[in-house]
C-alpha cells in the first residue's frame, strides 16, 4: 500500500483522478490496513441522493463516506476484511463471501414524500 501512495504521489499510477483520490484517503485513514487495494476488486460508485443498491448476504461491500443507512436482518455474523481497527476473521470472511457485480438503483418516487 505504501509503495502504491508514493506511485500516486508521484503522479504515474495511471488509476485515474478517483481511484488515486480513494486509495491515498483510505490509507491515511487506516494506516498500515490493506483496505486500500480493496478497490482493485470491489466495484466502486458513488450513490447520489436518493440512490440505493441492494447488496446480499455475504456480498463484501464498505460504505466510506457520507450518510448511509444499512438495513440487514439481525445476525451476530458479520465478519470483517479490512478498514477497521476490530477482529479480522479470515477464514470465516472468505468462507462465506459471494463476489456479484452491483450498480446503484436510481431514485423513484412512490408517493408524496417517499423516494
């Protein structure tokens, strides 16, 4: 990751302006955390207002910035893989995780008041 920072630091990554962006904020954020080459197999978009996706079960996915609402059923297994100071449990995470490609759903309005 640090070797990464300093290619894009030095303007020769050829990821593009966003990609750069993300991956040199999300190791200041985490220092020393392989969260950032996240991005080489997550799909990565920006959601605008009153977008949503909707993710399955064991579909790895991270909300990094802005206001989010997850909404999940009540489970007590939620298994971490980067960005976080907490437990890492990788044989339990790559145990149940399913890779499916994701695009935002665009807004609709339903009825006066409800996007």
């Amino acid at each position: 990751v640090t070797a990464l920072v300093l290619r894009i630091q030095q303007g020769n990554s050829g990821l593009g302006k966003q990609l750069d962006e993300l991956i040199v904020r999300l190791a200041g954020q985490y220092p020393g955390d392989r969260g950032p080459l996240c991005v080489f197999l997550l799909n990565v978009f920006v959601l605008q207002p009153g977008e949503a996706v909707f993710l399955g079960a064991g579909v790895p996915h991270a909300y990094l910035r802005g206001d989010c609402v997850e909404c999940m059923a009540c489970s007590d297994n939620v298994a971490r893989a980067a960005l976080t100071p907490k437990l890492l449990d990788l044989p339990t995470l790559l145990s149940m995780l399913r890779f499916e490609q994701a695009a935002p759903l665009p807004a609709q309005t339903l009825s006066p008041g409800v996007v």
